[in-house]
C-alpha cells in the first residue's frame, strides 16, 4: 500500500464534559477512498473537522502525508466538501468555483482563477453553465458545482461531510459514478462522511465502522469488490448486509 495520505493516532475530542472521540487511530493511504459510518452522534463529522484543521484535537496527533500536521496552514493540499452546497447566490456558477482560489497564497491572476475554474466545471460536465446563477440549477448541478470549487484548487485530498445527502437516489447514484471517475483522474484520497451503508459499500476501498459515546473505532472493513457497484448485485447487497450488523 501507498504511504498514508492521512494518519491518526490516538485522537481524542471532548466538548464541555462529554467525550467525543476517543483513541482514533487508522491511516488512509494515498489514492484510497475510505468511508467514516455510524450511527448519529459519534463523531464522524468532528473527526473529518479535525481532519479539515477547523476543530484541535483534546489528543492524539494527526499527520498528512508523513509531516505531523498542528495548524490550518498544514492543510493546503486538502479540500472541503460540506452537506450544503454552500454556492453564494449571487455568484455565477463559474464565480463559485472560482471562490476556491480567490485566498490561495501565492495570489492567482484573475485570468488563471477563470481559466482553473472554467477546466473543474468541464470536469463536472458543467461547461455549458458557466454564467447561470444557483437558483437556476437542479439539486444535482448545483452539487456538481460545489465538487467543482473543490476540485478547482487540484487537491491532493478531497473530505466529504455527507455532500449526496439531500439529493434524490437517482441523482445521488450519478454523483458517485461522477465522484469515482474524477478521483481516478485526479489520483485524490478521498476521506467522507456517511450513514448510508448502501454509499459506503459503493464508493469506499475501507469502511471505518465508528461506535458511539465516545466515538471510537469498532472495525475497519475493506470492501474488494470490483466497481461499479449497485447494490442490487448480489454481492454489493451482501456486503451492505454484513456492514448494518456492525452498526
């Protein structure tokens, strides 16, 4: 396996007097898509926060790629995908996607930010919808242009906090099917948040299973089975069905 992208050791978060996160330890290799799951309230969406440099760890240490990482600044090779598309309504859509690069140190020309942004929305399929506004856009566009402000810095890792949530099955299935194809051609590790067992089996090369209170880690489950995946193969429905029993 490749050198780890991202490695946790004994992380630990408590907030006031409840413990949150306890003895987290497990690595992500670089070019793997790994999956945080569990239940409500065990603290997957603190941990990819810990992760993202927006929360400090209460222990524990956490290293990216092979340098230990204690400030924001450690995280420039990392990019954020939040559950709310968070597209600013009165930005086009290339201005969105733009927003990515507008704090980016050294500064960026305003001609390399169009022109980043305009190759992320063509890697998204959305070339053709550079000057529409969010408002005039589908759930699923408007998810596709929050990958694109992702992707539009060419992150090294991309963390997820259940980013398909709110979108219809159909239009959830062909974001994953978008989300694999550009993480092939990107060469990204991919860290994510979920609940959705069925998400997790899809997408993910190892589930790391998360018990509560505090969150810990139950059980790291590799999934080996050969994409694309649906769940009503045989197989992908087997693995869904043994991964629920964990949770």
């Amino acid at each position: 396996m490749s050198a780890a992208a991202i490695s946790l050791r004994g992380v630990a978060k408590r907030f006031g007097t409840l413990d949150v996160l306890e003895g987290i330890e497990f690595d992500v290799a670089a070019g793997e898509t790994v999956a945080l799951l569990g239940t409500s309230g065990c603290g997957k969406s603190t941990l990819l926060n810990i992760v993202a440099g927006l929360v400090d760890p209460d222990g524990g240490e956490l290293w990216l790629d092979g340098a230990r990482a204690a400030r924001l600044k450690d995280r420039r090779g990392l990019a954020y995908m939040f559950q709310e598309d968070r597209l600013l309504p009165w930005r086009s859509v290339r201005a969105n996607a733009e927003f990515g690069l507008e704090a980016a140190r050294p500064a960026l020309a305003a001609r390399e930010r169009r022109a980043r942004a305009e190759a992320a929305l063509d890697m998204v399929g959305l070339s053709g919808f550079a000057e529409r506004y969010p408002h005039q856009l589908s759930g699923g566009m408007r998810s596709r242009v929050a990958l694109a402000r992702s992707l539009v810095g060419e992150p090294q890792v991309l963390l997820m906090d259940e980013p398909f949530s709110k979108l219809d099955p159909q239009t959830r299935s062909q974001m994953h099917d978008e989300l694999l194809r550009l993480r092939a051609l990107q060469q990204m590790t991919v860290l994510f948040v979920t609940h959705d067992v069925e998400e997790a089996v899809v997408l993910a090369d190892r589930v790391v299973v998360l018990a509560p209170r505090p969150g810990r880690v139950r059980e790291i489950v590799p999934i080996t089975l050969p994409r694309p995946r649906r769940a009503t193969d045989p197989e992908v429905a087997e693995a869904i069905r043994q991964l629920r029993l964990l949770i």
